[in-house]
C-alpha cells in the first residue's frame, strides 16, 4: 500500500548527481511468485529497456537491486523499486497491479502511484452471524483496518412438533433469543459507527448468514445505509483472505 506522504516524498526528491532507476514489477495472473520470477523480469526489462552503455553506467544500482530481488519475499501483486546511487532506495509493494516498467531520470517515475492514489476506491466490508461480526476497510485492492468481536451465542427460534414441551416455555425461549439477537446487532452497529466514518468510504457490502443481512443493514445509521451499494451470503469462520476475495468480486460490479 502506498500513502500520499510517500508520493509526495518521492516527487520532491531532487539529486542530478545520482540519477534514478526506477523498475515496476508485476505479478499479474502468476498465483504464486517466486523471487526468482521477479529476478528474471527485471532483467527482461534491463535489456528491453536499457542499452548495454546504460547498463554498465548504473551497473552498480543494477546489483543492488538484483541482490534485493535474490532474497525478496514476494508479499504482494506489484513490486516498485527506487534506486538511486549510494543515498536513495525505497520499496512499494501494492496488491493494484501497475504495469510493468523500467526508467532512468532525475527523479523517481511516482505517476503511477499517483494514479493508484487519485483512482484509489475505499469500501468498508460488514459480516454478521448469530454470535459475532467482522468488519473490514479495503483501499487500493488491500485490507486496510480490519476487526472482529463477539457477543455471545444467540439461540435459534425453537421449533417443535412434538407435544412434549409447553407452548409457554417456547414463547419464553424464543423472546429470550430475539431479545439476545436485538442486542447482538446493536453492538454490531455501535462498534460500525466507532469503527469507520461514512464518509471516508466510497460504498458499504453487508454480509454473512442470509437472516442476518436485512436486519443488521436496516439497523445501522442512516449514513451508513445511504452507502450499502450490495449484500452477499458468506461464512464468518473462514480466512479472512477468503471473505476479501469475494468482496472484491462484489465490489468489482459497483466500481
């Protein structure tokens, strides 16, 4: 993920004596990249891209970057590397794929972290069940905040055929669970309220178990429900990866 502290850093950087490479690597469709897959882009792009005069003059910023890549873990879609001689080196690791790249000028090539920053669309991700909920902000294809509680178990209605248990201790379970599922969803909307403001997010998605969605969508500050763009059916006690992927896939119909 990349701020706008950091663009702006990058732009103001100003040293004609130490011109910089600066190299974009894309994992694009690979599913799982390796160090040795970004180690042969790069050096795709080096000669694609530089003539063999270039490559000798910045041979030194080259093998920095190649020892950086020999030992890089990839944790992300995008790879961006800023190297500037002995004083200047920055890393970005964006899940937003750029395209791929490699430059050499005064200052670092940032219009495409601009451009991930100006088209950048944040939605705010709810999931409820009867016991707990999960909540999460995406920006730039990334989890940015992400928390979850519980409230305690809510029982299900009780449902019978048979003669053996009395109506009236039915009626009382079944008031006792719709109480404890009224409170339920109004922690749930308490701690939305303290966990995101409105206005920072472009959009809302509300999911989890189908009975929950209508409830806890119309339980929730007008501000918020202004923003519900969909609903989706999901499990909470999955990977969190999981539920993003298919937010995502949700979101990709609104944007």
């Amino acid at each position: 993920m990349i701020s706008r502290s950091v663009v702006n850093k990058l732009a103001a950087y100003a040293d004609s004596a130490s011109p910089v490479l600066s190299v974009y690597l894309s994992a694009e469709g690979v599913k799982s990249p390796s160090s040795e897959f970004f180690v042969k882009q790069f050096h795709s792009l080096l000669h694609k891209n530089l003539d063999k005069a270039e490559r000798e003059k910045y041979a030194t910023d080259i093998a920095k970057i190649e020892e950086f890549l020999s030992d890089y873990t990839p944790l992300a879609r995008t790879l961006v590397i800023f190297s500037g001689g002995k004083h200047f080196w920055e890393v970005v690791e964006l899940e937003v794929v750029l395209p791929d790249d490699l430059s050499i000028g005064k200052t670092p090539l940032v219009g495409p972290l601009k451009k991930v920053l100006d088209e950048d669309v944040k939605y705010f991700v709810l999931l409820v069940d009867r016991e707990k909920a999960r909540m999460f902000t995406v920006s730039q294809d990334e989890i940015a905040e992400h928390e979850e509680f519980l409230t305690g178990f809510v029982p299900q209605k009780v449902r019978t055929t048979g003669r053996s248990i009395n109506r009236g201790d039915t009626d009382i379970h079944d008031r006792y669970a719709e109480g404890l599922l009224k409170h339920h969803i109004e922690l749930v909307s308490k701690n939305v309220a303290r966990f995101v403001n409105p206005a920072d997010v472009n959009f809302v998605l509300i999911g989890g178990h189908a009975e929950m969605v209508n409830k806890v969508t119309k339980s929730l500050p007008k501000a918020f429900q202004d923003k519900v763009a969909a609903t989706f059916v999901s499990e909470l006690n999955i990977p969190l990866n999981d539920i993003l992927l298919t937010s995502k896939k949700v979101a990709a119909d609104i944007k």
